[in-house]
C-alpha cells in the first residue's frame, strides 16, 4: 500500500514562532473521517466523523508525518495555517482513492497517473492506489516500450488491465561533460568523467586507447538502465588524444578524449587560502567576542 510522506518542518517554524506554553502546541488535522495519521512510522490517530483530530506535539523535535487510507489518497501538499489562539491547522488534501492492478507478460512495472508516478507492481497479485477519474495512464518496464491508455475507475473499485509490454530498440550512449581534462592534481578536471547511457541493463566492456591503438584502460562493468558513471584517473597516460570506447547490447559507441596536464589551474591553492582565511576570521571573531 502506498503512503504518501508529509513533511512537517515548515510546521516546527511555524511552531516555534507561536508556540507560548509548555514547550507544547497543539495541531489539528483535517481530512475525511476514517484517515489515519502517523508520526515518526506509528499510528497516531484516526479521523473522526467530524472530519478533524487533534494531537499535541512537544517543540526541539523534528517529526515525519504522512496520512494513509484504504478509500482516500494524498494529493498535492498539505494546506497549513496558523490561527490565533497558537494552533496549527493541517489540511490533509484527501481524495477518494481506487485500486490498479496489471496483468503483463514481464513484471515489475510501474505507474504512471498523468504524468505522476504511483508505484510499482511486482505480480498480478499486486496493486496500487490512484486517485478515482478518468486518467491517462502510462505502463512501463525497464528494457520495455510504454503502455499508454486511457483509464476510467471509480471510488473504491479495483480494476486490472491487460498488457502485453514490448522489448524496447537498445540504446548506447556515451554523455561526456568534458572531453578534455589534466591529471596534474590541481583539483580542477583531475579525472574524465564518463556517463554512459543504456536503455537496459546490460554488461559493457570499456576501452580507452590511443590513436595507435595501445590501450591504457579496459574493463567490463555492468550498467544499469538509465545513466551510469565512471571516471578515468588517466594514470599512465602522456599527454595526447585517446580514444573512448564503449561495447554493449551488440553497439559500440566511441567518442575522443584529451589528456592535457599543462592547465594547471591553482585551484587547490585558492581553496585553501580561502579556508585559512575563514579559519582565522572565526578565530579572531571568537576571541573578540570572549
């Protein structure tokens, strides 16, 4: 089941600046009757038929907070105010809820609710919360094509949906921020960083050589789907253009790279002249102040 986190540190500001006796304040929660409120993961309270509870929270802690019903889901953030006698009133922006569930051919998949994720299905036993309406709803499995459709569900019904999800084109993709760095250890571009891009998860063998094909770097590592990151130190390498390569899912994508250790930037000088300057300020604010 899915809960939706409420974080309350806006309200410990509030608290804090109308709070007057005994490092107590008072809140009230207002929702549909029959949601339950938790504090810190325990359950706190259930709203009543009145549509509100209240609850009295000491101040110097810091709480999580979230709402969870079986028939209502938490759109949007929370509306809190403050009123004038010192409480602090939390409207819980409920609606009423249905259930998801998917039969595919590939599991997990996840939801999305126009636009918005709502969670993940891990069998056809499982399902998810959304709001009730009409919505449109996007079905998706890494290493899969989307399933897009259109969906009407009503309060508290439990609907499943058929799909029969797609393997996805692979993709390979090699994002360098910069393709030029100086191993010269001035802090300033000391390492090249590589992302690489997989539209699955796949095993990958990468490869950095020089123009003449000797090669300074080879390994095999795993990608996940989605960016992943590396970085090459350069160690052993003179100076000169090398040749990025990476091998997976059947592509190869190269892309040019640049050793370069004459950009020495004095970067690491300024950064801890900055420091020794900080630290004697405060030093000297300190025994001003004494």
């Amino acid at each position: 089941m899915k809960k939706v986190i409420i974080l309350l540190m806006l309200i410990l500001l509030v608290l804090l600046s109308f709070s007057q006796e005994n490092d107590k304040v008072t809140i009230v929660f207002v929702s549909q009757p029959g949601v339950n409120v938790y504090i810190n993961g325990s359950f706190i309270l259930t709203i009543g038929s009145s549509g509100n509870a209240t609850f009295s929270f000491s101040l110097g802690n810091s709480y999580d907070i979230y709402a969870d019903s079986d028939y209502y889901i938490q759109i949007g953030d929370p509306l809190i105010t403050t009123t004038s006698d010192g409480k602090t009133v939390v409207f819980l922006n409920m609606k009423p809820a249905a259930w998801i569930g998917v039969i595919s051919n590939v599991y997990p998949v996840e939801i999305f609710v126009d636009g918005v994720y709502y969670g993940t299905i891990e069998s056809e036993d499982d399902m998810v919360k959304i709001p009730a309406g009409v919505h449109d709803i996007i079905i998706s499995s890494t290493g899969y094509v989307d399933e897009k459709l259109s969906l009407s569900i009503s309060w508290k019904e439990e609907k499943y949906v058929k799909v029969t999800l797609k393997k996805a084109k692979p993709e390979l993709y090699i994002i360098l921020p910069y393709s030029e760095f100086s191993p010269n250890g001035d802090w300033d571009k000391d390492e090249l960083e590589i992302k690489i891009y997989a539209s699955q998860p796949a095993t990958a063998t990468v490869l950095i050589k020089d123009l003449g094909g000797k090669i300074y770097m080879e390994k095999q590592v795993l990608l996940s789907a989605g960016v992943n990151e590396f970085k090459w130190d350069g160690k052993g390498a003179p100076d000169g253009e090398y040749v990025l390569q990476v091998s997976a899912m059947g592509k190869t994508q190269e892309r040019r790279v640049t050793v370069t250790r004459k950009n020495y930037t004095y970067k690491k000088e300024i950064i801890f002249a900055t420091l020794g300057l900080f630290s004697a300020l405060v030093i000297a604010a300190f025994f001003l102040l004494k």
